[in-house]
C-alpha cells in the first residue's frame, strides 16, 4: 500500500467505513514513520455501503475542475480589484478550513469550495500586487499556464507510467519534502537575524535553484495523489470522497502556483 505525500490523501476510507489515518507511528500527520508503517501492514480502503454510488474517475475530474475554476475565478477577481488586503485573510481562513478538513476527514463540498476560494483571493491578491510592478506584467497568466502545464504534464507522465509509483519512490519523495520543508523553515528563521537568511528566497542563483528544486518535489508529488485517486476509484470508495480528493490535489496545485510565481518573479529581476 503506497501514501501520497499530501496530508488529505493520508486518510481515504478504510474497511471499517473510516478513514486510513496511519497512527500506529505518529498518526495521519506523523512523518515518515507513519508512511512506513502503512506500507508494512497494508491498510485498504474501503467500498461503497448500501445506497451509496460507488467513485467514478468522472466524480473526480468533475470535483477536481469546479474546486479549480474557484481558485481561478476568486483569484482573478481580487487581482483585477487591487484588495490585496484579503491576502492575509484569506491564507487564514485557507489554512484553518484545511486543518477541519484534514483532521475531521470531511467530505463536505462546502468546506472544500472554502478552501478554494480562500485560496484563490491569497494566490490572486499576491498575483496582482507582482503585476503591478514594473517588468512584471503577465507574470500571473505565465503562473498559471506553466501550472496547468505541469499538472497535465505529470498526469500523462502517471498514466503512461513513465514513472511508477512504487514504495520506494515514495519514501524518496517524502523525505525530498521533509528536506525542502526544513529548509524553508531554516531560511526564515535566519532571515530574523541575517539579510537575506540563507539566500534561498532571495532571487539569487542558489535561489533560482531552490525554487526549481521546490517546483520539481511538488510536481512529483502530484504523481502520488494521482495514484491515490486512482486506488480510490478501482476499491470502490463512496462517490462523496471525490471532494475530499480534489482537496487534496488543490493544496498540491497550490503550492506549485506559489513557487512557480516565485521562480518567474526571480527571472523578471533586473
């Protein structure tokens, strides 16, 4: 049994008609241990219960494209108005929505649409402010095509099997992410001390590399979801998980944007 590296895919239904949450080792948020440890003992998911219609690959793609043409219509709204004062906000609400939907493993579309939408104002608020700078015009519509373009990429990649999903592949992914996620956190923490921090964020070539670096974890990572969405599908889980699951795949397309903007903002630098 594989484990995507996004925290929602880490609790799809199980036998019992919960969810796989992994807690033997530190629980559905529990690190690396916990991957391990689902692979070893194999939990499966769960099928449809009486009444209920089984998930479809359609259920999926249709959840997955309104979550998205949420983001994107939010995002475009609030960059067109100029209220980048719903950044933060907006990244607040995001992120209290996503722990309830994680950590309740909701399935209700209306959080889900939050997510969305909150996610959308933040992303489409920092997007307008980077086009109002000089040289930077059109550096929104770059993100978001170079986002589609990855997303798209990486699904062919999945499907032709180009790059198979396997435990081992898995573990490597993961421990890339924790590598990245510490990173980020060192920079910031020596950014209070020193400019620049560890000139990981600060346009630099070594930042350019670290984006690229960002941009190709979270990319792969899209790889694992794809494949739990796909197991979810072949075991029958309940058709209502198709939000949960778009949910899952929106926090990976997210931070994907965010990098991919950050990397073009780096380019544009004069």
């Amino acid at each position: 049994m594989r484990t995507s590296s996004n925290p929602a895919f880490r609790n799809l239904p199980t036998g019992q008609g919960g969810y796989a949450t992994f807690d033997r080792q530190g629980g559905a948020m529990g690190g690396a241990a916990a991957y391990a440890d689902a692979q070893a003992v194999g939990v499966e998911y769960g099928r449809a219960g009486v009444g209920e219609r089984p998930l479809t690959m359609d259920d999926v793609v249709t959840k997955t494209a309104i979550t998205g043409g949420v983001a994107l219509a939010t995002g475009v709204l609030t960059a067109l108005s100029g209220m980048y004062w719903l950044v933060l906000p907006a990244f607040i609400v995001g992120f209290v929505v996503s722990l309830i939907v994680i950590f309740k493993q909701s399935t209700n579309p209306g959080l889900v649409l939050t997510y969305s939408a909150a996610m959308g104002v933040a992303l489409g608020g920092i997007t307008g402010v980077f086009e109002s700078i000089p040289n930077f015009e059109g550096i929104g519509f770059q993100a978001v095509v170079g986002t589609a373009g990855v997303f798209v990429g990486m699904l062919v990649v999945y499907k032709t099997g180009a790059v198979r999903v396997t435990p081992r592949f898995t573990k490597w992914l993961i421990g890339a992410m924790f590598g990245v996620v510490i990173l980020m956190v060192v920079n910031l923490v020596a950014s209070f001390f020193t400019t620049g921090g560890l000139g990981l964020r600060d346009g630099s070539p070594l930042a350019i590399l670290f984006s690229i670096v960002c941009i190709g974890v979270a990319s792969f990572s899209l790889l694992l979801d794809f494949d739990m969405a796909d197991r979810a599908v072949r075991d029958g889980a309940p058709a209502r998980f198709a939000w949960y699951i778009a949910f899952g795949l929106m926090t990976t397309l997210v931070w994907l944007y965010i990098e991919i903007l950050r990397l073009l903002s780096y380019l544009r630098q004069e």
